[in-house]
C-alpha cells in the first residue's frame, strides 16, 4: 500500500498546470483543440473574409475557397494549438511503498522485526535509511549498518528494532544519517524523500518488571537504553527493596555489557516536590551516575519534558563538582548547573511549578526547617509541562574513555516523597 504520509513530490504528470493525465484526455483534448481551430478560423473566414468579397459584389469559386480553407487552418491552427493545447509531460518523482510494517511497540536491544517495501523513480545510487521511533528516533538497523541497498526490482527490506513508528528515507550517496535525533530528519539536500507510517497494531510498551516503593508502584526496566552516550542493558533483578522498604540499585556485568537499574512511576504526578533520599555516593566510581529525572516518552519534539538531577564519582581531583541539576537540552547556555555533593546521606529536591524548576540538595534525611542546604539553583527558561512526564530513578554507567567502568556498584535509595 502507498501511505500518505510522504514528504516531497509524488508521481505526477501535467497537462496545462497539474491537469491528470490520462489517454483519454489527451485524445479529447486533441480533438477539442481540433475542433475549435475549425471553429473560430471558419467563423473569421465566414464572417470576415467572405464578407468583405462580398461587400465588393465578388465571389469565389468553391474548390478554391476550400484550399484557402485548409492553407489556413493548417498553418494558423497549428499556431494556436501551440498556444493552447499544447500536451506537457513532467517526469515523475520518486515515492516509496512499505509492503512489510513491524508492529507498533516499545524498542529495545532484542526487539526487531523485518520491514521492506518498494521505491519508484529513484536515481542511480540512491539508498534506504530507515528510524524507528521510540522515545527519540533511532538509525537501523544500526549505527554502523544505516544503509538498505535497494534491489534491482526496486524492492528493499531490512531488519530494524521496534518502535511506534517508522521512517523510510530516501537518500543519496553522500549522506550521512545520524545515529539518533528527537525529530525524523526532513526532505531537502541529500534526502530526496521522507516517508512516515506508523507500526501496526495498538501501541505496546516493552515487557517491565514491578516493585512497591515509598508507597508507590513502579515498573522495572528491562530493555537497553543509550542514556549516558553507550549502550547499557537493564535487568529487573537489579533493583529490588530491602526489609526496611529501602530501594537497592545495581550495576554488574553481564556477558561483556555492565547491566543496569531503573525503576519509573506507572502515572504522572504532574507539577508538585519530588524528593529522594540517598545514602553516601562518595565510593562511586567516575563512570557510575544516580539520576532522579522527568521524561515523557511520546514528547521527543519537546525534549522529552526531561529535567534531571545527577550525582557520580569524582572523575578528576582537580575539579570538585560530581553532581548537576539539568533541564534538557544540556548544551543551551543556563540549562546546567554543576555542584559538589559532599559525601553521606542527601535529599535532593525537585520543585516543578509552571515557568520554574528549583532544585536543592540536603545533608541528612530531610528537606525540611533545619536542614542544612548544600545547593541550589532554580531554573526559569525552558520550563517543560508535564504532559505525561513521570518520574524515573536511574543507575547507569556513562561512556568514558578516560574512566571506564571497572567493578559492580550500588546506591540505596532510602525513601522517594512527593508534594503537589
């Protein structure tokens, strides 16, 4: 099937200003074109012409009359069909037909499935990129392997993970795809045409584990994520809740990958004061990050309505600052706010109002009268709406050439609280 949400030219052929095309219409236009030549050369003729022999009382023989009849209209008609009915074929675009469609679902490492489909019109040396959209929109069906060569029969197909929706793009040689952007790269320069379509079927979100925590339910992650510039893998044995209801995050390794923790609310909680309590995070190694952060999945234009606190191992002596308050995108002047967390246990607080973001972070157990501040910064520009933002807490490793993670580790989150 061809889907209509291609961007850029499609197949299309003129007559006279993006009339359609048909064999029909050409030999109705011809005649029509014929006819009226006939048509307006004889009613000059008969009307001005013969009119003037005749004001002079003079005739004109029949077989000559007939001659000057054709003289005229083959020459002068000539001239007006070249004017008027004059038959335009533009060479058609390119347009790209999916014939497989994966179905629509949360991504992650070991979710794939094939997708193909077929292209018209595309110039030698022209190739497939395919994204799958989930979360941001990711190159397939990897990185280092974008490219889908497109058969002799014009078809193409490729394995790609899933996603919810999915992107075919139609690029020339010298192009050079991005291995993840917020937003599907559009038509222009080295991409010829854009086609999106979405996965089949009713949305799914990728298999989660379950745990209770401070009196709240929270799924499990258990698929790959590249949050931190490299790919981890998640387990939800890596996150669990002591005795004592405190919530234990892990990083070990498996198989040759270090697998990671995530835990994240079932529902929004909107704007309001969200808190979590940790215990001492001086041991981390450089490599290993705690994060409390906002994120909706299906706001990828919107930066994900993400804002974060992050606190690590100290990865140079030198500097001091080992933690930050973010709101996303990092890069924009004023969305970062580096700070030293001093070790033991910390509170750190997140106030989300419109138009405000104002992170602290306590020593000891408590945000409340008498507790001692250790920094804070409120954010005004950029301020996202929740949406449907809900609240992660994270335990990953982050890529790093000078510091490679080198041993298991493990942060205690004693209590989460929320304020509206």
């Amino acid at each position: 099937m061809i889907l209509d949400h291609s961007v850029g030219p499609t197949r299309s052929t003129r007559f006279q200003g993006e009339r359609p095309e048909g064999p029909g219409l050409k030999l109705f236009t011809e005649q029509t074109c014929y006819i009226l030549s006939v048509k307006i050369w004889s009613d000059m003729f008969a009307g001005e012409y013969l009119h003037g022999f005749a004001g002079r009382g003079a005739s004109v023989p029949p077989k000559k009359l007939a001659r000057m009849l054709i003289l005229m209209l083959g020459t002068l008609g000539f001239g007006f069909a070249g004017y008027g009915c004059h038959y335009q074929k533009v060479s058609a675009g390119p347009s790209i037909e999916f014939t497989h469609i994966p179905p629509a679902a949360q991504g992650g490492r070991e979710r794939v499935d094939t997708i193909s489909g077929r292209v018209s019109n595309a110039r030698p040396k022209q190739q497939i990129v395919i994204y799958a959209h989930s979360g941001q929109w990711w190159v397939q069906p990897w990185p280092e392997h974008p490219f889908t060569p497109i058969k002799a029969d014009s078809t193409w197909s490729t394995e790609t993970h899933l996603g919810f929706e999915y992107a075919a793009l139609l690029v020339d040689p010298d192009y050079q795809p991005l291995p993840r952007t917020d937003v599907v790269p559009t038509q222009g320069a080295s991409v010829a045409l854009v086609t999106i379509v979405k996965g089949v079927g009713t949305p799914q979100l990728a298999p989660a584990g379950s745990l209770k925590f401070s009196g709240y339910d929270w799924s499990v992650r258990k698929i790959a994520s590249d949050k931190g510039g490299t790919n981890n893998l998640y387990d939800s044995e890596n996150a669990w809740t002591d005795a004592s209801g405190a919530l234990h995050m892990q990083i070990k390794k498996k198989s040759d990958s270090w697998s990671c923790a995530e835990i994240y609310q079932n529902r929004s909680l909107g704007y309001g004061t969200y808190s979590v309590t940790v215990r001492n995070t001086s041991p981390l190694e450089p490599a290993a990050v705690f994060s409390m952060f906002t994120f909706d999945e299906w706001a990828s234009e919107e930066r994900f309505r993400e804002m974060d606190v992050e606190v690590g191992g100290r990865s140079d002596v030198a500097n001091s600052n080992n933690a930050r308050y973010v709101i996303q995108p990092l890069y924009i002047p004023g969305n970062l706010f580096p700070f030293a967390a001093p070790s033991g246990t910390l509170t750190y607080v997140l106030r989300w109002e419109s138009g405000h973001a104002t992170f602290k972070t306590f020593r000891g157990r408590s945000s409340g009268a008498g507790a001692q501040l250790v920094s804070e910064h409120e954010f005004t520009a950029g301020i996202p709406v929740p949406g449907k933002a809900i609240l992660r807490l994270i335990f990953y490793v982050v890529a790093s050439d000078k510091n490679p993670m080198r041993k298991p580790s493990e942060v205690v989150v004693e209590k989460f609280e929320y304020l509206p």
